[in-house]
C-alpha cells in the first residue's frame, strides 16, 4: 500500500509532472516550491519513488484550507484522494483548526462527490475563480466543521 509522507523538495517534478497531467490549468512549479517554503502541510502518497498524489493544507487564525489534493490519472479511483484528503483534515484538527474550506470546479463532480462524503457541505460561489477553454469557470466554496473530540 502506498505511504503518506510530507512532501520533499526532491518530489516537485514528480508532484508537478502529476499536476500537468490531471489539470487543463495546471499550478506550476513554483507553486509548490513556495507552498513549502511557506511552511504549509503538504503531504504526498507514495509507493516506493514513485509519487502519485498530494495534497496541501495552509492553516492560520483556527482555519484551514485544502490548496490542493490530486492523484495521478492512472491511480484514481482507488481510494488515494480519499487517505489525502483525511490526512489533511488530521493535520487540520492537529493544527487546532475550528474548519476546513476548499473551492472545487462545479465540472468536477468527482471530487464534490468525495468532498461531500468527508463531510463538507457548501457554502457558497465564488464566480469566475478558475481559468476555463471558454473563458473563466465558478467556484464551489465548501467547508466542514471540526468538532471538537468529546463533542
């Protein structure tokens, strides 16, 4: 079974390769680099060298924000996103953190699907938040409360 560790520098191209090739409007390199030099949760799944997801987590002032979770094309389907996305809402909960935000496209209903069954709900649009072929696509806003252990 592949393994969750925290992201390396040595795992950027892999991380960014996976990136280009699940994305129409991929992050760059350079976007990775700085979300760890930024010092956010950023975690791959790997099996053996071969890295084939992540995820990153940013958390401050009792919020956390999913940035990012992306499995390779080849790997999806499995569960992968899922164990990502738990670590990262772990991380979030560890980090104290009172809730946890994401925007997602609307086209993408796999991951609404995934994001809902975590237990996000949403909460609102934001319009015109990600590049698109045609022009600019919306934004689901979805969050999920972390209630406290005993609660």
């Amino acid at each position: 079974m592949p393994e969750l560790r925290a992201m390396r520098r040595d795992d950027l191209a892999q991380v960014a390769a996976i990136e280009a090739a699940a994305y129409e409007f991929p992050w760059t390199p350079g976007i990775f680099r700085d979300c760890l030099n930024a010092g956010y949760s950023c975690w791959v799944l790997a099996d053996g060298t071969r890295v084939i997801g992540y995820g990153i987590l940013s958390v401050a002032a009792g919020e956390a924000h999913v940035l990012n979770v992306c499995v390779t094309p080849a790997e999806q389907g499995r569960g992968h996103g899922r164990r990502l996305l738990q670590r990262l809402i772990d991380l979030a909960r560890w980090h104290g953190a009172e809730r946890v935000f994401l925007e997602v496209r609307p086209s993408n209903a796999h991951a609404i699907a995934m994001y809902e069954r975590a237990g996000f709900n949403e909460i609102g649009r934001r319009p015109n938040y990600y590049p698109a072929a045609r022009g600019r696509e919306d934004a689901i806003v979805m969050a999920m409360e972390l209630l406290p252990p005993d609660a």
